[in-house]
C-alpha cells in the first residue's frame, strides 16, 4: 500500500468517523439516507469485520453514488489491509466497478482497486484508468499526481513521467485555491503549498524520467525538486525525492551522494523504512563492508539533526511554559488536531 494510499484511507476513515460527509437534512435519496445511518453504524462498530461488512453492504446497495470512492477505499483498507485479504477486497470492489457508470467515480474506485496491485494480479490499466477521466475532463493536480504515484508503484514508467509532467505544470497557487473554495489563504501560504506540490511531480518526474534511461533529465529534475525547497523542520523533503534521488547516484557509482541523501531520509525523513535498506547498500558500496554502520547512523544523526527553536504554550489552566524550560530533561513533546 502506498503512502498516499495510505494517507487517502485515513482521510476517508475520518470522515466517516467524524462526519465530514455532506448532508442535507431534507433530502430524500434513498442513497444518502443509507448512507446516514451508515455513519451512526460506523461510529459504533466495535471491529473491522463489522466495519467491512457495513462499507460491502452499502456498496452492493449503491454502488454509483458520490459515496463510492469513500466506501470502496474503507473495504481496501480494512479488508484488504488490516484483515490481509486483499483478494477478497478486490472481488467485493471490483463487482462494484462493473456497475459504476460516472467517470468520476469509475477512476477514484479503479485507482483504490491499483493500490491492491502489490499482492493482487489487478486486470487494469492505468493508463486507460487516467484517459477514461481525462475523454470527459481535463485532470486535476490530485488525479494526475495519483496516477503518476500509482504507475511509478507499477513500473509503468512512461505512463508515471508524463502525467507528474502534467501535475508539475498544474502545481499553481491558482489551482490549490481552486480546489479549497471555501478556505482563505494568503498569498505566501498559497505560493508555498503550490511549490510543494510541484517539489512532489518533479520529484516522481526524475524517477520515471531514470527508469526509462534519460539519466541527464532525471538528475535535472531531481535537482529542480530539491530547489522547490519543500522540505521538513529537519531539511528532508516531504516526497519520496531523496529516495528516487539517491537510488539513482547509487546506481551511477555516486556513493558519496547516495548515503547523504539516503542517511538524511532515514534519519529524518518520511519514508525511513523505504529508505534504509538503499542507505546500507550505498555504505557497502562506499566503505566494503557493513562494518561501522550503526556508528555511522549515530553519527550522522548528531551532525544533521536541527535543534528546536525555542516556544511558550499555555496549559488547561492558563499558565505559561517555555520548551527551554525542560532544558537537560527528558521531555514528551505531543501534538494532534483538535476536533
């Protein structure tokens, strides 16, 4: 399951948890009105069994309904993820594909069956998934961008390089807006997350761009990402950059440049365990053997890490703390979004 697969489920889960869905407290579609007491049975569901089966039965009932992306990604996740069947996922969202005819819900359910692919033989083209959508409208930055991710997961490399070249070219502060119509931001909040975005196309743009032998191209849009500056308070790159980056240096011989991208992603990055086995392959390849190894992840974790800037909260009661406070002491820093 990829990252943003990932990512996408929980956001469906959320939803459906917290009640984030639309609702309209006149409607009499029998579809929405399921999909209401589903929410009440979601929230009390005691077990993943209980949840598979509340997302199968709505499923099977209302297989074509603006609920269909969010449905078909909670049985993906459970079923195919926490309960380990993915085959069994596959079968149930699949049947469901058969009778979905908006495009728009036919590519948001085909690309959550794509993400089964890894241990599921998916009878589906990615390529044909994005071109389905795009003969009735033009892709967003989110839809191009997903396909690029999902075809890099599959190897379908020219398939991945042409459409992160397009969600590079869609990475604006114009489109960002366009697709929040109901939040504000300012110009620099908005400039900010449009680079982020084009950090990310770029990044899987020099990955498929290397795989399919344009070596020169690739490095030129590694180094374009990197330059985007879309980066953690810990200098690594929220995208997959250091990893495409530094297996590609690995594989030219670069070594040094390997372990410096590979060590700051394992150490700091968001993807740590994608990008250590490549880190140890690189340290071979620079030193000879693995000895030294854990030194070396000390080290370097001492030499890249970025002390915090200093702050002040206020507790329930009211009253003020400073992070410098806790200097010398162990302390348990926890952050989380309130609702």
């Amino acid at each position: 399951m990829t990252r943003r697969s990932t990512i996408l489920a929980l956001v469906v889960l959320v939803g459906l948890a917290g009640g984030c869905a639309k609702q309209d407290q006149t409607t009499t579609d029998p579809a929405e009105e399921a999909f209401e007491v589903l929410r009440t049975a979601w929230g009390e569901a005691e077990t993943t069994e209980a949840k598979v089966a509340l997302a199968e039965g709505y499923l099977a009932d209302f297989p074509d309904t603006e609920h269909s992306g969010s449905m078909a990604g909670a049985i993906v996740y459970y079923q195919g993820h926490e309960l380990e069947d993915p085959q069994g996922a596959y079968d149930v969202v699949s049947a469901a594909l058969e009778k979905i005819e908006d495009p728009e819900q036919r590519f948001t359910v085909s690309m959550e069956l794509l993400s089964l692919s890894d241990s599921v033989d998916v009878p589906l083209d990615v390529a044909k998934v994005a071109s389905d959508l795009s003969a009735v409208r033009a892709l967003t930055y989110g839809e191009a961008q997903q396909v690029a991710e999902t075809a890099a997961d599959l190897e379908a490399w020219s398939v991945a390089g042409e459409h992160a070249a397009a969600a590079a070219v869609l990475a604006t502060p114009e489109a960002y807006q366009a697709d929040y119509p109901d939040r504000e931001f300012s110009d620099d909040e908005l400039a900010e997350r449009a680079q982020r975005r084009k950090a990310a196309s770029l990044a899987y743009e020099g990955w498929a761009l290397y795989n399919l032998g344009d070596t020169e191209a690739a490095f030129s849009r590694f180094a374009e990402s990197s330059d985007a500056g879309s980066v953690t308070y810990m200098g690594s790159p929220m995208n997959p950059l250091n990893i495409f980056w530094g297996r590609a240096a690995l594989n030219e011989g670069d070594n040094d440049t390997a372990v410096k991208l590979l060590g700051l992603e394992t150490l700091f990055g968001e993807d740590p365990a994608g990008a250590k086995p490549y880190l140890r392959e690189a340290y071979v390849a620079k030193n000879g053997d693995e000895e030294g190894f854990d030194e070396f992840m000390w080290a370097t974790r001492n030499e890249l890490a970025t002390p915090v800037d200093d702050f002040e909260l206020l507790d329930y009661e009211g009253n003020a703390h400073r992070l410098s406070d806790a200097s010398g002491k162990v302390t348990l820093l926890a952050f989380w979004f309130p609702t």
